[in-house]
C-alpha cells in the first residue's frame, strides 16, 4: 500500500457537532487524494506497517482553508490602506497597480502565498487586475505549490463614466491611463491561458474575471458569456460593493444589475460574486434559485465602510456562501480564521434565536467547502472525505493561548490563527512545514521585496498625485449616487 499515512491526530470530519471532541484518527493518502480514513487502532496499526507514517499527535487535521476573493498584487501595495470608501480607493490602488512591473507582480505573488499558507490558507481565487500579466501570475502560482484560480479582469468601463463624474479631460486621461486591450485582444488571451494553464500541475485553474458587470461593455458581456459557454469555464466578479453601486445598478439596468445578468443567461452555480452587500430582494432571489455563491469579505467591507452583507437574509434564502480576504491593502492579513469569526459573528445581533445563529461549523463551512465550490471544485476538495484531494492543514492547539478544555471544532474556529498552523498539504504534497514554505525561497521573496519597494514607490509619485487630484471629485458619491438613482 504505497501513500502516506497521517495518523494520530484529531480529525475535523464534516458534519461534526461543533461541541462535540474532535474524532481521532488517521487519513492515508494516495494519488494526491484521500484514499482512506481510518478511526480504529487495529486499522491504523496496518496501514502503519506498509506505508510511510507521520506520527500528527496532539494536533488537529483540517481541510484547508479556501480565501474564495483575492487580489494578489495588492500584497505589494500594504500599508497605503487611506481610510477612505471602495471609489476613491480605488483610485490610488489602481496608481500602485501601475507601478508594478514584471518582478513585482511576482513576489506580490509569491509573498501571498507565503502568508496563506502559513495561515492555513490551500486555494484562493486570485482576482488579477492586470490581465496582460496573467501568463506571469500563473508561472508564479505554480511556484508555490497552492490551488489557484485565476480570474485575469475584464474591464472597459471607467466608474467616473458610471457615475457621472465630469473630471477635466486632462485629468481623465491620466485617470484612465494607457488604453485597455479591446474584447478582440482579451478573447484571444483567454483562449491562449485556457490552452497553457487551466487545468496545469492539476492544481491551476482559469476562470472569467469581470471586474463588475457594470465596469463592462455590452461587448465585454458578449465575450464573458460565449467565453463561458465555448471554454466551459465558470467567473468570478465584484457585485454591487457600494451603495453608489447599487445606485448605477438601478440607473442602468431595468431591473438591477442582477437582473440583467439573469437576462443574459450568466447567472449559475459556476458564478461566484464578491460581497453582494446592496442587493435589492429580488437580486437575492434570483442569486439563490441560480445557486450563485456570495464571497463575503467581512473586513475589506468595514476597512473601506462599503457596509454589512445582509447574512441572515442570504441564510433564510439559502444562498452559497464562501469567504475571502480581498485585497492586503483593503481587507488587512489573508487570515481566514479572522474573517470566519467576523462573518459568524457579525450577523448575531440581528438574529433573535440564539439557536439559528451561525455557528463555528457553519464559519467552516463557508471557508471550506464554500470557497472550493467557488473556484469550481464542489465535490472535489474542502472536505476530509474519501476520494477528495488531500489539501489538509495541521494545527497546533496546544501553545498557551489555546490549549482548550475541549478539542473541537470551537476550539478551531474561535481561537485559531495563522500561528498555530503548524503544516500544509496540498495535492497530497507538503507545501509548509515545520515553519518553512517549501515550493520557494520566502526569504529571498522578502529580500527582493524590500529592495525594489523605494522603486515601485518612485514609479508610482505620478500616479499617486493623480489620484490626489481625482480623489476630491468622488466625495460624498453615496448620496450623490443615491438621488441620482
Ligand atoms: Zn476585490
């Protein structure tokens, strides 16, 4: 019996009582897969005797967690987080975004990975802004040995047009910046990048990207829905963030943003949308009968005061939930321990049965099996079950802040953290352990970091001033937004 054996160890098995302790036992991987789980010594004991062991005691054997929304670049932009909302931000990430050059966008990548998996983090859906560096994004991902679903954007469509801001043409331009490949130019990229890496290592996926449907041309809807139809591919979005958004939703379209799509045929359970917070009820209906899943990204939403996604109504519909973390400029760490605590909690106090709260194995859920329905792979990983691949986080729970009563799955999602992570497979491979990512060298990613940071700040001094200059023409949108909606 060739594989390998991970034993004694407690086992976070789905469907458990969240109360209850945690299973002991052993998984045996194979293939890349999990081929067994194992609960009785005598079976354990055999498996022992003809296959490579690794004795887990004392630790706790999780699936791995999913950030089913993420912006990798933005790892290179930390520490400009402004206080200001979603459309004035936007500009100033947008002037650093432009700053990057090749080099940059791959250490933003790998410094990502870096922090995800040691935060127990196996997938994420990267939501890559720059499209024309996507074949480079990907050559990054694969370096790092994670689960990736790249969703390169599809954009054309400025928010200062949407939302009718009048910026002097010389502004506008510098705005604007270079012009955007046309839909002629990004079909052909998606049917190169479909070709070269979905589906490559079996572990890199491609998904469509719309920046948010409203930031495309009809041209651009055109495209997303053939390119989802002819390259069988699922997408990925930003929907309605802002209240400003839900604004230019009920301007432009009939009926709302999401109804539109409806209309075009793009609602389905191959769609993930991040946040979702300004839906109108009928948008939730028609989100939870198509079996579209929300991304929530409960901190980006309160550091950028876009709002509170309207959870209790989205678990009376039912709705697909997954979490992310967003970008490390807007949502702060790729901690999802953090954001399963925040999304399982926020919604408490507007619920008056204690007893339908979410709790911490409905948290887990979410960043589980949620998020891997979100990158397309429902059935396939975000559980420890027979035939699921093996992307597995081990933690700790035994250093002083945790050290719990009872080791279940509270004691996970209430007190876990980055810092007790102690190892992370995926595919059946060893991706961190022992306090070291193994599929490059984090350090000299961190080095090179720091040499070039003074560069891209340099880089960036023109963009910068550009969005100091716009930014004023943005204030107060919400309410200009909302009586011109
Ligand atoms: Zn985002």
């Amino acid at each position: 019996m060739a594989g390998l054996l991970l034993h004694n160890a407690r086992l976070v098995l789905p469907g458990v009582d969240a109360q209850a302790s945690l299973p002991w036992g052993a998984l045996l991987i194979q293939d890349r897969h999990i081929a067994a789980i194992l609960q009785s010594p005598a079976e354990i004991e055999a498996a022992r005797g003809t296959t490579e062991a690794v004795d887990l005691e004392g630790q706790v054997l999780m699936p791995g967690l999913v950030s089913a929304h993420s912006h990798s670049y933005s790892t290179a932009a930390r520490g400009t987080e402004n206080s200001l909302p979603l459309e004035p931000w936007a500009l100033y990430t947008v002037a650093l975004g432009r700053a990057l050059g090749d080099e940059a966008f791959r250490l933003a990548v790998l410094l990502t990975a870096a922090e995800m998996l040691r935060g127990g983090i196996t997938g994420c859906i990267d939501h890559f802004a720059y499209a024309g560096r996507a074949e480079l994004a990907f050559a990054a991902h694969g370096e790092t040995g994670m689960r990736v679903a790249l969703a390169p954007m599809l954009h054309d469509t400025p928010d200062h047009d949407l939302l009718g801001i009048a910026l002097p043409d010389a502004l506008r331009r510098r705005v604007e910046g270079p012009p955007r490949p046309g839909p002629a130019e990004m079909d052909a990229l998606f049917r190169r990048l479909h070709r070269d890496w979905h589906g490559r290592d079996g572990r890199l996926l491609l998904l469509l990207g719309p920046n948010a449907p409203q930031r495309c041309s009809p041209a651009l809807w055109t495209l997303w829905r053939n390119l989802a139809r002819e390259l069988d591919l699922g997408a990925h979005t930003h929907l309605l963030e802002t209240r400003a958004q839900a604004g230019i939703g009920r301007r432009l379209f009939k009926d709302g943003v999401v109804g539109a799509m409806a209309a075009e045929g793009l609602l389905n359970e191959r769609l993930s949308v991040a946040h979702g917070i300004w839906t109108a009820p009928n948008e939730r209906a028609l989100l939870a009968e198509h079996g579209v899943t929300v991304v929530h990204n409960p901190i980006s939403n309160l550091v950028l005061g876009s709002g509170v996604l309207p959870m209790a109504d989205y678990r009376r519909r039912g709705m697909r939930i997954a979490l992310g973390s967003d970008g490390s400029n807007s949502g702060g760490r790729h901690d999802l321990f953090e954001v399963m605590r925040l999304a399982m909690t926020l919604p408490r106090p507007g619920i008056d049965d204690p007893a339908d709260w979410p709790n911490a194995a409905e948290a887990l859920g979410w960043a589980t099996e949620g998020g891997a329905r979100a990158m397309g792979l429902a059935g396939k990983t975000g559980r420890i079950a027979t035939g699921y691949a093996a992307d597995l986080t081990v933690l700790d729970l035994r250093g002083a802040a945790r050290a719990p009563l009872v080791e279940n799955l509270v004691s996970v999602v209430h007190y876990g953290g980055p810092d007790c992570v102690h190892a992370v497979m995926v595919g059946g491979a060893w991706v961190y352990r022992d306090g070291k990512v193994l599929g490059f060298d984090e350090d000299k990613a961190r080095d090179r970091f720091a040499a070039v940071r003074a560069e891209i700040l340099e880089t960036a001094k023109p963009e910068l001033e550009t969005a100091d200059e716009a930014a004023p023409y943005f204030a107060g949108l919400a309410g200009k937004a909302a009586t011109k909606g």
